[in-house]
C-alpha cells in the first residue's frame, strides 16, 4: 500500500475554493488537522481528511447560494448541550458566564471581568433615559447598543483581540446601562450587576448563582435564529455592535427570545384562576400553541430547562411560592399529558423571573444578554472566514414580465 499523500495549505485552499486564511481557521477551529512537514516551516494535510471535510461542507440541501456553516463552538448530541466539548450542564454549575463568555471566544476556560466603559457607560445611560417607563429591558439594549456603538471610532477594527476586548466592554456597559432596582450589595459579577435591574429584591448569593446558570445555559446554541442573523451581518464585515443588534432583532420574536414572556403571562393566569388546562386552551384557541414547551432538538426534554429548574427547587419550596410550584407542576403535567412536551428554557426563565418578583420581561433581557456572548463566538469565527458567504436566490413565483409592446408576437 502507498504512503499516505499529503496536501500543502494552497493545495487544500484551491480544493476547498478558499482562502489560505480560512484553511488556517478551520485548522484553529479544530474543523481540519494539519502536521509539519520536515523543517516545521509548512502544514500539510492528510488528503483523506481533506476529502472527507469537504463532503462533510456538502450537506444534503446545501447549495452554493447556501454555504455550510462549519463552527468549533456548541454541538447539541445526544440530547445534550456542549460549548467547545464542555458538557454545559457541568458548565452551569462550575463556571462563572464570564468564563464561559471567554470559552466560546478563544477556547480558553478562563474568568476576566466584563467591566463597562465610562465614557460608552454616560451615553448608554443618556440616551435611554427618555425612554417610557414602561419600555422592556431589551429596547433599552437595543438603543444603548445603537449609541456606544455610534461613539467607538475604532469600531471596525475585526481583529480578534479587538473583538474579544470590545465585546467584554459591550456585555460591560449594556448590562450596567439598564436601570438599578434593587441596592447592589456586590457587582463584582455581571449577574450580581443583572440581578440588581431586574428585581428590586435584594440579591441573595443562591438567587445570583442561579442567574449565573442562567447565562451560562443560554450563551450559544449552535444557529439560532439571532445567532443566524448575527453570522449573516459577520459575513459582511459588519461591527461587533452591528452583529449584536442583528442579533437582538431576531431575538425579539415570540418564537424565539420573546417566548419567556408569553409563558410569564400563561403561569400569571394560572396563578389567579387555579386552572392550568383552561389557561393552555385559551392559548391554543388564540395562537394555536403553547410557549415554553417542546424543543425539537431535545426530544427527550431541554437540559438547560432542566437544569434551572432545579436549581429553582429550594426557592420554590418557600411556604410564599407555594402557589407558583403548584401553577408550574399543573402546567407542566398538563402539557405532557396532553402533548408529551417537556418544558423548555423559556419556561425555566419565566418561573425565574416569577420566583424572584421580576417583570414579564425579565427572561428576556436575560436571554439577550447571554446570547450576546454566543453572537460574538460566531463573529469571530465569521470574520475568519470568506466574506459576504450568504447570498441565498429567491425561487421566482410571482407574474412573469409582460411582453414589451414593441416585440412582435409569434404566429
């Protein structure tokens, strides 16, 4: 049998119909292995492994108006959540979101602080202000994210020690640019920060722990709707600002990062009636389904759901919350009785909020704010990678151009 051929970089550039930048990427990414040659001063790759990572690019469906996305960052297998092979379950109760937030961008499990910028921090704060009392935490993002990013001249600088820079100051400053609520006892944290304009309740360590869980299960969950969106802006080059607020747009739906809130409303009926199966079947009459049941990547049932939910289990054992674990069990068997479906985060997130006297809304600036730090993983990854990659043509289906009055007609 021969030796094994191996492939040099611009061999496997042009089989791939890439850059040599983005052949280095996917080998920093883990996607592609490579090994040095005799004087260490050339990668060359196993044709073999060449080939089968090119088939792996043509998914069926795939077409070149809509490129596979190959990423290093989350894998969802075997009814699990995983960031960079990390079990996220595990993750959730060992590691601080600001050490996640470092793991999806440089593969590192690491905590560095995500200190806002005085200066972005002023104009956040300044432009929200006006806003109506009753805006939702998530415009406030959104308009917070729109001015800092108006004042950073440096904005569009995509190196990835810029980006990663720029996006602890961005998860810095829209967090502590939301109104405070409650007293801050400690802000050492960003969900120590986030706990105080949420709830006016003083933080308690177990609640902030579970608010840290919280970030931690929604930070990244391969392509997501916003997480799409916020690729699609990479891919144009666009900022670290522009691809959040890409991101926080699509976010904004009911059926994506909006979903808590609707569950909110479900679980506050239940608690002012007692009856779990009228409350699902008005919303089955007006919207045709249930918010914050079924995942269909998780057949089995959500982990993330499952394991906030437990850690709810010691609030909701209070004499106070005794009502809302009973609305939450008849919900939930309620559903599985009727469906099969588990619950999903959206209504971990809003017995979270519920639990802990926060706003409709809660769950979602919670989402928005973890997912922040997913978009910029993706970013990263993006701006390594050919640009302007989505160009997806639309499937004509409309009336066809009439015939010009100048052209003769065939007999």
């Amino acid at each position: 049998m021969g030796a094994e051929r191996l492939l040099t970089t611009d061999e496997v550039a042009r089989r791939l119909g890439v850059k040599k930048a983005t052949v280095y990427a996917y080998v920093s990414r883990g996607l592609l292995a490579s090994r040095r040659n005799a004087d260490g001063k050339e990668s060359l790759f196993a044709e073999p492994d060449v080939a089968a990572f090119a088939a792996g690019r043509k998914r069926p469906g795939a077409t070149p108006e809509a490129p596979a996305t190959h990423t290093g960052i989350t894998l969802i297998t075997g009814g699990e959540l995983y960031y960079r092979g990390r079990s996220v379950r595990e993750l959730a109760g060992t590691a601080s979101f600001e050490s996640v937030a470092t793991l999806l961008w440089t593969a590192r499990l690491e905590h560095v602080p995500a200190e806002p910028d005085p200066g972005l921090l002023a104009l956040a704060r300044a432009v929200t202000a006006p806003l109506p009392a009753g805006a939702r935490a998530t415009d406030r993002l959104r308009v917070a994210v729109a001015a800092i990013a108006a004042a950073d001249r440096l904005r569009f600088d995509t190196t990835p020690a810029a980006v990663i820079a720029r996006g602890r100051t961005i998860l810095g400053t829209m967090v502590a640019a939301l109104p405070v609520r409650a007293r801050p006892a400690d802000e050492h944290s960003l969900a120590a920060a986030l706990w105080c304009r949420l709830t006016d309740r003083p933080p308690t360590a177990s609640g902030v722990a579970a608010l840290d869980a919280a970030l931690v299960l929604l930070a990244d969950h391969d392509l997501a709707a916003s997480t799409f969106a916020a690729r699609v802006a990479a891919s144009t080059r666009a900022h670290p600002y522009a691809v959040i607020q890409a991101g926080l747009a699509a976010l904004d739906g009911p059926r994506h990062g909006a979903a808590s809130h609707l569950v909110f409303a479900l679980l506050s009926e239940v608690l002012r009636t007692g009856d779990a199966v009228e409350a699902i079947a008005g919303r089955l009459r007006a919207d045709g389904w249930v918010a914050g049941f079924g995942q269909p990547l998780y057949p089995a049932g959500d982990p993330r759901a499952a394991v906030l939910l437990e850690l709810l289990r010691g609030p909701l054992a209070a004499v106070e919350q005794q009502a809302l674990r009973r609305a939450a069990a008849d919900v939930t068997a309620a559903m599985l009785s009727h469906s099969g479906a588990a619950p999903s985060i959206d209504f971990a997130l809003a017995v979270f909020a519920l639990a802990h006297g926060m706003d409709a809304d809660a769950g979602e600036a919670i989402f928005a704010v973890a997912r922040t730090a997913g978009w910029i993983a993706h970013a990263l990854e993006e701006y390594a990678d050919e640009p302007s990659r989505f160009r997806p043509s639309g499937r004509y289906a409309g009336r066809l151009p009439a015939q010009s009055p100048w052209t003769p007609e065939r007999t």
